[in-house]
C-alpha cells in the first residue's frame, strides 16, 4: 500500500512540475513574440501636417569705433512656412500658409520694414486619371503693416498697408500632379479681386483701382506651377510661379508672382535661409530714388537669414 502510495505521489509530483514547466516556458513565448499588425487593421493617413518657423536676429553696437558705422543696429525676420494636405481615394485638398515678417532698426535711419507678407493658398483636387485633377484654387495675398518708399533719410512716402493691396484669387480648373514634387495648375476662367482698404492709397488710384474706389474685378486666365525638392537630408527648395492676364484690361500684361525658398539645416535648431522673390504688376508703379512715381518695373527681394529653426 505504501509503494502504491508512493508512486501516486511520485507521479503526481513529476506531473505538476512538468505543467509548470510548460505553463512558464508558454509565458516566455508570448513575452518575446513579435506581434504582427494585420494590414486589414491599417487605417491609411489622410492628413499631413508640418512647417517650418524660423528666426533670425542680427545686433551690432559701437562705442567710439574709429572705422564708423551706426551706433547701434538690430534686424529681426520671423517666417512661418505651414501646410496640410489631405489625400483620400481620388480627393485630395493642399492648403499652405506662407508668412513672414522682418524689420531692422539703425541710430541713422531708425526702423524700417525688410519683409512682410500673408499668402494663404487652398487647393482641392479630384483625379480623373494619368496624373490629372479637376481642381479649383483659392488664394488670399496681402501683408500685416504699413509700406514705405524713403526718398532720402528724413521723408517717406506710404505706398502700403494691411489689405493695401490685398489680391483674393478664385480658380477653376486642371491641375497636372505627377508626383509630390511638382504641381501645374491652369485655368482659362479665374476671377481676381485687387482690394486697396486705404483712404489715401485709394484716392490716389494705387494698384490700378479707380480714383476713390477701393476694390477692382479682374476676369482673365491663370497658370501656378509649384516645385518643392528635398536635395539632401539637410537641405530643402521650395519654389512657386504665378501668372496672371487680365481679359478685360491689357491682356497682353501678364502679372508675375515668384518666390524661392533655399533652406538649409546646420544643426538641430540652426538653419540658413536663403530667399529670392520677384514681382511684376504692369498697374502697380513704382518710387523712383527722388520720391517721384515710376513706371511699373520688375520687383526683386533677397533675404538671407542664419538662425533658429524649429521644424514641425
């Protein structure tokens, strides 16, 4: 009776460290499995967001510096560069925001505007095929503070303000994507109103607006060809063409909106900016030196930054 008793337990024992065993090692198993995500489960992303703001700020200070130079001096250029598209079976909608603002302040000449500029743009497009979407575009141009022309150290003439011009854009058409990097839009039917919301800006007839009115209707064809390129890891082009012919008023005339955009990244949080725009407006004249109007003439604007940069 006893051995019986005893193998009993000697096989009971044998059995219950064995179940352990098995039930540990199990545990082991699932702690290290590689855990496979079922591309069915997968929800595709229909929205990328980021941008770039970046900072730059330039100070000099002098004290009996026999070389010469102004007393004290200090620049300051803030660019927002923000964009969200969504992309979903055959829609796909691209919205950017392009803003910047920079001043620089001199003992001589005191402060002065370097940049300023609002650029909202909205694009939805639906694919018909071989790289091409009926799209309509809709953009708003303007800036955040008032313009001056100095025709020498002591006077300046206003030749700007908020909405002063400000350029609303509707535009249907088509626009050809074959890839992420570059994007043509045309349209032969765009509507674009010129708005000058300033009363002395406004009576003077600037941007083309009849004396003392404050907005003017434009009917004409459009084209925006658009090209961003990552060229290496730390360094990014961005770049956009604009072209305008006003049907009703010299159509002959096109209008030029172009900005180029050269980022380069030095370190985590340091980059150099490199930026070129140009501007032609056959009815938006220009300051000569002396203070007097000119004709309407190419507009160019360099600006090169070396600062903080903080990508998102």
């Amino acid at each position: 009776m006893k051995r019986v008793l005893m193998s009993c337990l000697t096989a009971f024992f044998v059995l219950s460290v064995s179940a352990q065993d098995k039930t540990v090692q199990d545990l082991k198993n699932a702690a290290s499995a590689t855990i496979a995500k079922d591309p069915k489960d997968t929800i595709p992303k229909t929205w990328k967001v980021g941008g770039l703001f970046s900072l730059n700020l330039n100070q000099a200070q002098l004290s009996n510096w026999a070389a010469g130079g102004d007393n004290s001096s200090f620049a300051l250029t803030a660019l927002v560069n923000a964009h969200a598209f969504y992309l979903k079976g055959k829609h796909s909608w691209d919205n950017t925001a392009n803003l910047g603002y920079g001043v620089v302040n001199t003992t001589s000449l005191g402060t002065r505007k370097t940049t300023d500029l609002i650029d909202l743009l909205s694009k939805y497009g639906y694919d018909v095929g071989k790289h091409w979407y009926i799209s309509g575009l809709f953009n708003f141009r303007t800036q955040f503070a008032p313009g001056y022309a100095y025709p020498n150290n002591t006077t300046k003439t206003l030749t700007s303000d908020l909405l002063a011009p400000a350029y609303v854009l509707l535009s249907p058409g088509l626009n050809y994507k074959p890839n992420n990097d570059f994007s043509f839009f045309i349209s032969p039917a765009t509507a674009r109103w010129v708005i000058v919301n300033n009363d002395s800006l406004s009576a003077a007839g600037a941007y083309g607006v009849e004396p003392g009115m404050k907005s003017r209707f434009e009917f004409g064809a459009f084209a925006s060809l658009t090209y961003n390129k990552k060229i290496s890891p730390s360094a990014s082009y961005a770049g956009r063409l604009d072209l305008f012919s006003n049907y009703l008023h010299n159509p002959q005339n096109i209008s030029l909106y172009m900005t180029n955009m050269l980022a380069v990244k030095v370190s985590k949080f340091i980059s150099m900016n490199l930026s070129v725009n140009f501007v032609y407006d056959n009815d938006i004249p220009t300051v000569n030196a002396n203070g007097t109007p000119g004709g309407p003439k190419l507009q160019v604007q360099e600006l090169f930054g070396l600062g903080f940069a903080y990508k998102f």
